[in-house]
C-alpha cells in the first residue's frame, strides 16, 4: 500500500524571530513533526507561508492526504485564495489537523464557521494534564489515559467553537482552568483533528505521547479509504426497480 501523503505547513516565523523558539526548533517546528511522521512510515514534504503560494500549489495539495498546520503571529498574511484552495481540498476528502494556535487561522475559521479565535490563554509555564474522554478513539490507540506535559501556555474555556462531532481530550492546568483539546470534526468528506498543545516555545512537540497522537491523527484523517462519491441526477438505477 502507498504511503499516506502528508505535508506539515508552518507560518515558520517565530522560529526566525526570537531567539528562544529557535533554540527550542532550530529546524523550525514544521520540520520537528515532519522528522517523527517519516519515521513513522508516511511520506511528508513541509511548506511555509514565505514560500511562493505558501508551499500549497494546487499540485501539492493535489498530493497530499492529510495537511497539518501550525500557525500564530501571521494568520492575516495567509492569501484567501490560498485558504479556499485548502478549504476546497478538504471538502473533497483531504484530512486535516490544526495545531495549537491555528485556531485562529483563516482556514479554520471557514471551516467552523465561526469565530474560532476566541478562548483564554495565559502564558506562566504552567502544568497541563491531557485526560482522555473517549479512550476507544483510534486517536488515541496506544496512549495512556492521562498525559502530563510539564510546561505548557494554557488555554482555557469558553472555547467559541462548534460542538465537535468528537471529543477525545480535555485538558486541565494548573491555575485551574480547562479546555476542549483535541476534537474531530466532519466537513464536507474531509475529516479534521484540532489539538490544542504546541506552544512555540515549549518542546512539546519532542514529548513521545504528543508524537504518537499527531501519528495516529494522521492516520485516522487520511482519506485512503475513501470510495469515489458521485452526487447529482442519477439516472441508472442501482437495482430494477420494483413495478
Ligand atoms: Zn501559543
């Protein structure tokens, strides 16, 4: 069986600009997760937004299965003819899953529908404890039911986003706030993961349970098994019909 075909895009900006990311993601955090998808078998280009069209061609995205994105400071600076490109690939059936920040991208917000953007968020360092709410998630195969990771930016609810179709984590920090962090979403034959770790300048994304759910959401959003869907007039019926 081919390989499932992802590309990792990054607004790689933080990365160029401040000292400390750099030191946590000298590669940039898009080619940290790009490094742990290969290993684990899929085959994995990245893209960034100063790249000529963002990396997204539509040959790019043509071949790509599952699109992961991670972006922050400059969600305004990514074209919209560029986030309908995606939103179109994703109504064909092209995963997604939208890192962290990228709630508040563009493309996000078309594919929600909504504000996505609006949450609390506080940046001490704190403790977050990821507990899984739906343990038989394939999302979530081979991880424990809780996850610690050390130090984290902590979002908190009221998260303004609609009811996902799944909820597989929550989390919950330190100065005692919670939040909705990892939902999947249907839209259009394009399924869609949202996890909410990732700060920039934390190393979460070297952390093994993160690594090994971002592998099993690739999997689960590939659209592999799609069948091909014809909608529209139908002339031929499918059995005779009955007289
Ligand atoms: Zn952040």
């Amino acid at each position: 069986m081919n390989p499932i075909r992802v590309t990792v895009w990054n607004e790689y900006r933080h990365e160029r600009t401040e000292e400390a990311v750099a030191r946590v993601y000298p590669e940039g955090i898009h080619n940290c997760i790009a490094a742990f998808l290969r290993e684990a078998g899929f085959a994995v280009r990245t893209a960034t937004l100063d790249e000529p069209e963002h990396g997204l061609t539509q040959e790019v995205l043509d071949d790509t299965d599952v699109l992961f994105w991670w972006g922050h400071m400059a969600h305004g600076e990514v074209k919209d003819e560029i986030v309908e490109r995606v939103y179109r690939r994703v109504m064909d059936g092209m995963g997604m899953v939208v890192l962290h920040s990228g709630h508040a991208s563009k493309i996000m917000q078309k594919l929600m529908g909504t504000n996505s953007g609006e949450l609390k968020w506080r940046e001490i360092g704190e403790k977050e404890i990821l507990w899984a709410v739906s343990p038989s998630h394939p999302i979530l195969r081979g991880l424990p039911e809780k996850i610690v990771i050390e130090h984290e930016e902590m979002y908190g609810e009221f998260f303004n986003i609609p009811d996902p179709d799944e909820l597989v984590l929550i989390s919950w920090f330190g100065g005692g706030n919670v939040f909705r962090s990892g939902l999947c979403y249907k839209r259009g034959l394009g399924k869609l993961f949202y996890f909410r770790p990732g700060h920039e300048s934390f190393p979460i994304y070297y952390q093994k349970e993160v690594k090994q759910i971002l592998i099993n959401a690739a999997n689960w959003a590939s659209p592999a098994q799609l069948p091909t869907i014809t909608t529209g007039h139908t002339p031929q019926p499918i059995v005779e019909p009955a007289r």
